[in-house]
C-alpha cells in the first residue's frame, strides 16, 4: 500500500514538473517573440501589448504591457458582442411593428401606414432567406391586403423616434460616415442601411463617373470628384453624406483602373426613408394606390411634423436570434450591428437608448465583475473610433469569462479563422489587434495582442503579429 502511494506520488511530482517545464518554456518563447515584434523597425514608434490566459482558469501565461491602453479596433466587438449574450441572451429578437393611424372603409385606409424601427439591423438584409428586401416587403404587403386596405389616403412612414436624433457615435470622424462601415445606427435599419454605387473608371488619372446605384435612389443626386489611379493602388474611394437640406452625395479619392467591382458601398443618409419609399413603390407597382409621397422622422421633423403613432398594429416583424446576429457581427465585422446591440443593451437596462449609455452598462456589467472601467475607455461599441482605448488584459479577462457559459459555442463560432486561429482582427488608421482562442499542447488558451502606431504596410506588421501567435499552436 505504501509503495503504491509513493509510486502515485512521485507521479504526480512527474507531471506537475513536466506541466511547470512545459509552462515555463511557451512563456520564454512568447517572451523572446514578444520582444522580437517589440524591436521590429515597424513597431520603433509603436506601442505593443499582448495578454495570453489559461482560457479555463484565468491563470495569466503571459503579459507584455498588459494594462497599456491602446486603441482595439474591431477586436472591441468581442466585448460588445459577450456582453449582448449576458444581457440579452442568445434567443433575444428585435421586434418591428407595422400598422396604421387612422380609419378603414370600403377598402380605404383615411391615415397614415407606418413602420416602427425598434433597432433591428438585420431588417432588409441579404444575410438570411426572411430578412431581405422582397421578403420583408411582402409579408407588409400581405399584412395590409389581409387588413382589406385597398388604397390608402395618406402616407407610407418609416418611424425613427426610438433612438432620438444622433445615430453616430461621437467620435467618428467624418470621412468614414458616408461609407457602408460608418453607417448610423438608426432605429429603424434597411438593408443594413448601405446601398452600391457604380463606378466608370477610365484611364489612370482620369475621372471616374457615376453609372447608376443599386438600387436606384431617385431621390438623391451625385457629383463625382474621383480619380482612377494607377493599377495596384486600390480603393481608396470615399461618399460624403449630403449636408443641410441638399440631396447630394460626393464622391472624393481614388479608384484604380484595375479594381474589378466596379462599385463602392454608401450609407443611406435616411436609412427609414428608404424603407418608407420602398414599400411606397411596391405598393403601387401591386396597384394599391398611395395619395401621399413617402415620409420618415427626419423628413417630417425637417417640416415641423411629428411622426403619429401606430394605433392598430397589422404584423410584427421578428429578426433572426442574437446568436445568429452575432454571428455575422464578428465574423464579417459589422459595426451596424455591434453599435445596434449596444443601443439594445441600453434599452434593455431601461436607460435612454444613446450610444453613451450602452457603454456605460457595459462598463457597469463588467465593473461588478472585477475589472476597473478605466482599463476600458469606450466611445462606441464595434471599434470604428480612434478615441477607443482598452487593455488586452481586459479583453482576455472578458474573453476567458465567455468560456464557462452556455452560448460560448455559438461566440467561438462567430470568430473567423486568421492564421489557422479562431480570432477576431481589429485594424483602423495604423492599428492592428487580434484576439481569440487557442490550444497550446493540450491546454486551451485566450490571447489579445495589439500594435497601435506602427509604421510601414499592414501586411508586414500582420506577419510579425502572427508568428508571435505561432507559438501558441
């Protein structure tokens, strides 16, 4: 008996040794890989910061300037996307009425037929089969016909009183703003508030011309300040949001001759307009007739006029499950759609639904949860401001905290697969981050690594961040 404890004893001496060996010799080479990126000419003005956990227990493996405050780009989504889980939970669904105010008779509606956005991004999307354009727009269509409306006196309203008047984060800057990826957060969405705009390039150093939108939007007008440069340069192409009371949008930048789409993605500026005039145009290309012009929030506060309420509700539209919102949030970096889950978070706490109130639940939620808010210095919620600043201690500390609750599967799967490592990436002007998980011998690991500042191409500097990483395989 006494042999047989020994022999189990000396054992476990074995294997703590060889686990403490093995521990030992992954921090030496991330130590030495570390200060290889930390060295690097693109990293000599730089500030570098990386935080490896045991994603089980917490345990810290490694830190190189753990609580340096950087900018985290996307990887913030991380954060923002963990924190819907909590708090909404996985099976939670935006929900969109559509009714009217007003009186039926004989088949005509005497009031208006309105679409009340309560934040739902994924209304209009091409993403899943019952959220795109034609689906969303016939199931209203069939909602008014089972109604027995057959004409309408009055008018089609997108309603976007829910979130107020700021659907941009402070702190974004301006040149971002008409992109696809700077498109506010609106409480009534459409087709994830973005529309295309053909290009015609010509000759390097020629103008580019407009050749149309897709779809087609009548109701705004664009002047091209473009150029085509020179093949190997790429997009670099940026809409402007109209101004004041103009319809027009400008194009400024370069295009280069060889970019094959043809095309550059813009954000409606009046995303529940759109919607309004879409549903306007289906209804009478069906023959249902409609005396009034399409309306929204904006256009009617821009005449003194306030949007009515929707007194009899004909259907509720009901958006996919957070799981699958998260999903394409992180995997195709969707800033719509984190800025919208923050709002949601806001809601659902019961505040005023603004972006600054979203992130102060956030930091509340992980406050009690031990991790000090000044290590996370949010000013929106998927990354796009470069006023943005977070430790990777405190996104691995958040991340590692994903890994013990029932919906970590679906989160694990909304990462994508950079380097052959589930990781989110994160990049705006000069910055560069990853987070995610890896299996390092057996043990499982969590990892925030980000470079703010560096100099030279993003490629090079994406190199040197993963073979750090490559020692966690």
């Amino acid at each position: 008996m006494k042999s047989s404890l020994r022999a189990r004893f000396s054992l476990l001496l074995l294997l703590t040794a060889t686990q403490a060996w093995a521990q030992t010799s992954l921090q030496q080479k991330l130590s030495a890989a570390f200060n290889r990126l930390q060295t690097d000419s693109q990293c000599k003005y730089a500030s570098v910061s990386l935080t490896v956990l045991d994603a089980r227990t917490g345990e810290q493996v490694f830190a190189g300037n753990p609580n340096m405050g950087l900018a985290p780009g996307s990887t913030l989504k991380t954060v923002t996307t963990i924190t819907a889980f909590n708090l909404l939970g996985k099976d939670f669904k935006y929900q969109t009425p559509f009714g009217y105010n007003g009186t039926i008779a004989n088949g005509t509606l005497t009031g208006d037929i309105i679409i009340k956005g309560n934040g739902d991004p994924t209304l209009g999307s091409w993403r899943w089969a019952n959220t795109t354009q034609n689906y969303v727009l016939n199931e209203l269509v069939a909602a008014l016909k089972k109604a027995g409306i057959k004409k309408i006196n009055g008018r089609i309203i997108g309603d976007d009183t829910l979130y107020g008047s700021q659907s941009v984060p402070d702190g974004w800057i301006w040149q971002d703003l008409g992109t696809y990826y700077g498109a506010g957060a609106t409480a009534l969405c459409w087709h994830e508030n973005q529309f295309d705009i053909n290009l015609k390039t010509g000759p390097a150093g020629s103008a580019v011309k407009v050749a149309g939108t897709t779809p087609d939007v009548p109701y705004l007008t664009f002047k091209s300040e473009l150029t085509t440069g020179a093949a190997g340069t790429g997009d670099n192409a940026y809409p402007y949001l109209p101004t004041g009371l103009t319809n027009m949008m400008y194009l400024r930048g370069t295009y280069a001759i060889d970019q094959t789409k043809k095309l550059i993605s813009a954000a409606y500026p009046d995303p529940a307009f759109d919607a309004a005039f879409r549903l306007l145009d289906t209804l009478r290309r069906l023959g249902i007739t409609v005396t009034g012009a399409p309306e929204s929030t904006l256009s009617l506060t821009a005449k003194g006029l306030q949007t009515p309420p929707i007194t009899t509700t004909l259907t509720t539209l009901l958006s996919p499950g957070l799981s699958q919102i998260v999903y394409w949030t992180n995997r195709k970096s969707l800033n719509l759609y984190a800025e919208e889950l923050l709002k949601a978070i806001a809601a659902k706490a019961g505040k005023e639904v603004t972006t600054a109130n979203g992130v102060a639940v956030i930091q509340n939620f992980w406050k009690a949860r031990g991790i000090d808010v000044n290590a996370m210095d949010m000013i929106d919620g998927c990354g796009l401001s470069p006023e943005d600043r977070i430790t990777t201690q405190t996104v691995a500390t958040i991340m590692q905290s994903a890994k013990k609750e029932s919906w970590f599967a679906d989160f694990y799967d909304s990462l994508p697969v950079y380097n052959d490592m589930h990781m989110k990436s994160g990049s705006i002007h000069n910055v560069q981050a990853y987070t995610g998980y890896q299996t390092h011998q057996g043990r499982e690991l969590v990892f925030s690594i980000m470079v703010n500042n560096y100099n030279g191409p993003g490629k090079g500097i994406r190199e040197k961040m993963f073979r750090v990483l490559d020692e966690l395989k």
